[in-house]
C-alpha cells in the first residue's frame, strides 16, 4: 500500500510534504530538546554555565555580569508559583516562553517587578482565582520554560548576583517555599550533544516515532492553527507507517525533504535580520504569535531560542565600516552619537567587541560608566587595541587584534529603537595619535586629536 501510493504522488511531492513537516514541528522539537536536559524529579531553577548555548541557541552569552538560571515548569497537576527575589538595584528579566518556542510573558526592571515579586503561572485550561498578592500569567501550553537573567553591576559584582539567582524558586500554588534554603538549587549541565544539533540530526524515523508525545505538548493555538495542516500532511504520507516498512525511495524523499525544511529554516532565519543603520542589523528573537507556526517562527527558534523578548532588549550587531570593510582592532574606529541620537532606552546600553579585548576589564562601555560627552552634547567613543594619545580614556573601548565585530545591547529599549526610527551610526576610521595610556584629566585637552577621516 506504501509503495503504491508513494508511486502515485512521486518522489518530488513526498520531499516537498517531508520538508513542511519538518519546518512546521522544527521549534516544538527543539523545545522538546531543552525539556529534557532539565532535570523531571523537581520543578526548581537551575544555575546555566557562562556560555548556554549547547542548551538552547539563544543562551549564547559573553557578558561575564549576566547570571542565567533556566526552570521547566509542568502545569499539568495546577498552577505553579515563581518566587523571585529583591535584586537590590541589579537589572532583572525573566522570560517565560512556551513549548512552542514562544515567549507569552516577560517582566522584571522593565515592568518595575525586580523588587520582589510572586507570579502564578497557570495552564491554557485551569480556572479559578489566584492570591491577590501574586502576578498572574496565563501559559499557552502545560508546560512552559523560564529564563531569568540578573545584571551584575560589575564582574567584582557577580558572586552577589549569584547569589540572588539561587534565591529564586518555585513552589505549588499555595505551598509556602522554604526561602532561607538554596542549597537544592544546582547548575544545570549541557547536553553532551547540542539541543539545536539533536534536532537537526534526527532523523525520519526518529521524528516520526516522536512526533505525537511532542505534538501533545504543543500550545493551544499550534492545535487550532496548524495541527489540522499537519495532519493533512500526515495523511499526505500514510501515516507515515512504521519505518520498517518504508521502501527504500520513501527512505530517500523523507531524508531529502527534511533536509530541504533545514535549508528553509536557515534561509528564513537570514531574512529576518533587520538593518538598523549602515553595517548594522539587528538580532532576531523570537516573538510572541498566536497565528500558530510559520516558516520565520522556526527561525527564529533556530537562531534565537532562550533569548530576552524583544522589549526586554534589543542587540545589534557591526561586522562593517561604513565603506563595507571588514572591522579590525588594529584599525582604530570611531562611533559618534549626536546629542539628539544617543541610545534611547529605559534601562542601559551597552558596547562591547566580540571576541573581547583581554585589557578590557570592563566588558564593554555604556551608559553606566563615566562617559564624556563633547560640548555640543554628541558623544564620541573610539575602538582600538590600543589607547590613543592624549585622548579622554573613559571613551576608549579596547579592542582585540584583527577582525572583529561590536555588539550594541538596548536593555528595556525605547519604541523609537524598537519600531527602528533611531539607527546606530556608521562606524568611522579615523586617524588618531597613538600612544601608551595616559591618565584621564577630564579638560577640553584631554579629547582626542581628531583628523581627517581615511
């Protein structure tokens, strides 16, 4: 019977159906992947190492201030409470993200919830009231993930912020936790093999033999939007039967459809990076949607899984001058903000190199450091591997040797910078006397030598 009606539709058609499957379901497996790298015998959070990303892409991290913590949270026996902890003036966000691989809340300094706070997190089909004390939010699906992060106010800073983080827990709605205790709280280990590589690896008979426990688990709106979609596409393949009895051109169109859902999936993945000033675009995270799967939801899991929601911060990111040259340490740079185009954010941004400078001790400048402004207002910072003579040093980011690209951070970004109306300046190399490093003196003197721009 498979080979019969395989024959009938082709090998083209199979392909075609196998690649829209596997786009389709992409983010409820990658989702799935994270599920179970976390420990099932207790819903509690857990410590992420300095660079998360082998747990999920967007937890890719080289600020060594964040402290990551990550909890998996199962719905499915009534609503479950985060209890999280006063940070004392550090910059908090905690995502919520559902088994979709989309983030349905996010609060933290943001929405002025980083003084403490109690938020009772309920299941799509739960009613019934929750304590008046606690924020309540509503997840899509029985089980959802949660991602916080806390700001360290400096490297020296991160054990205090370590700290916090294993302050935060979770307990049954009604259940009061013991909050004086953080010795459960543990660090969660990667997964030998990569989420993201897991499943781009799997292969048909693998998914296939997967694919309803994971589709049970899937959001509400994935069931009304896309699961009927899915089935016709099921339906498509017969089944498809078990893999034993797949003839060897059924095999073939599977693999190759599934590899053409990858190709999609990375091609979307490019096509939604938006341009946000000469040489710089922005970073896509995934965003919340209620019209079920699409080929840009898929990509943005791919690329950005795990990642802060949108409004909690915006990162973009130069590889460029703006002549289209490739940026270098060894080529000094110069980033000028008019007074009126200076980042608008609620929170604090920051610039950093990626990779980073050894001498920089700072892990980037911002707004948060003593920035020196020239008198018209506009702000001048220069990007070198090396200080530049006679210059003001509060305004010098070091640089690595060679090829390098910034990174500009927007924590609780403003809605000019998020609609795209603000846009970062192109970057200019400049002609600057370098020398070894001078002691900052804060006169007019103390500026850069500026010349002409090469």
């Amino acid at each position: 019977m498979t080979k019969q009606i395989f024959k009938q539709r082709g090998q083209n058609t199979t392909r075609a159906v196998a690649a829209n499957v596997f786009s389709l379901c992409f983010p409820l497996f990658l989702v799935d992947a994270v599920r179970r790298a976390h420990p099932m015998a207790l819903q509690q959070f857990h410590l992420l190492p300095p660079d998360g990303a082998d747990l999920a892409p967007g937890l890719l991290e080289d600020d060594p201030c964040i402290v990551i913590a990550s909890a998996w949270i199962d719905l499915t026996e009534g609503p479950v409470v985060l209890h999280l902890p006063h940070t004392h003036g550090r910059h908090f966000d905690l995502t919520l993200i559902d088994t979709a691989g989309e983030p349905f809340a996010s609060l933290g300094t943001r929405t002025d919830n980083d003084g403490g706070v109690d938020v009772a997190v309920v299941g799509p089909r739960w009613s019934g009231e929750t304590p008046h004390t606690h924020l309540a939010r509503r997840s899509p699906s029985d089980a959802c993930w949660a991602v916080s992060r806390i700001h360290a106010h400096s490297p020296l800073d991160r054990p205090e912020a370590l700290a916090i983080a294993k302050n935060q827990c979770l307990s049954s709605m009604g259940r009061r936790p013991d909050l004086h205790h953080t010795d459960h709280v543990t660090s969660l280990e990667p997964p030998a093999v990569s989420s993201l590589r897991q499943v781009i690896e799997l292969g048909p008979a693998v998914f296939f033999h997967r694919l309803d426990a994971v589709l049970d688990r899937a959001p509400i709106s994935f069931e009304r939007s896309m699961r009927p979609l899915l089935d016709q596409f099921r339906r498509d393949l017969d089944g498809p039967p078990p893999a034993a009895n797949w003839s060897p051109d059924l095999a073939e169109a599977l693999e190759l459809g599934f590899a053409d859902g990858l190709a999609a999936i990375r091609a979307a993945t490019a096509a939604i990076s938006e341009t946000r000033g000469v040489g710089w675009h922005a970073v896509a995270v995934p965003q919340h949607d209620e019209s079920g799967a699409s080929l840009a939801q898929a990509g943005r899991a791919y690329s950005s899984l795990g990642a802060p929601a949108r409004e909690e911060l915006l990162t973009l990111v130069c590889e460029h001058d703006g002549h289209g040259r490739p940026l270098r340490g060894d080529r000094c740079s110069r980033l000028r903000f008019p007074a009126d185009g200076l980042p608008p954010v609620r929170g604090f941004w920051r610039l950093y190199t990626r990779p980073t400078a050894s001498v920089d001790k700072r892990h980037g400048i911002g707004n948060r450091n003593d920035l020196s402004l020239d008198d018209d207002g506009s702000l001048d910072l220069i990007i070198h591997d090396r200080p530049f003579g006679g210059g003001d040093l509060a305004n010098w980011l070091p640089a690595p040797h060679g090829e390098m690209c910034l990174v500009m951070r927007l924590y609780a970004p403003r809605a000019a910078a998020l609609s795209g109306v603000w846009r970062m300046p192109a970057i200019e190399i400049v002609d600057l006397d370098v020398e070894g490093p001078r002691s900052r003196s804060g006169s007019s003197e103390s500026k850069p030598n500026r010349r002409t721009p090469s």
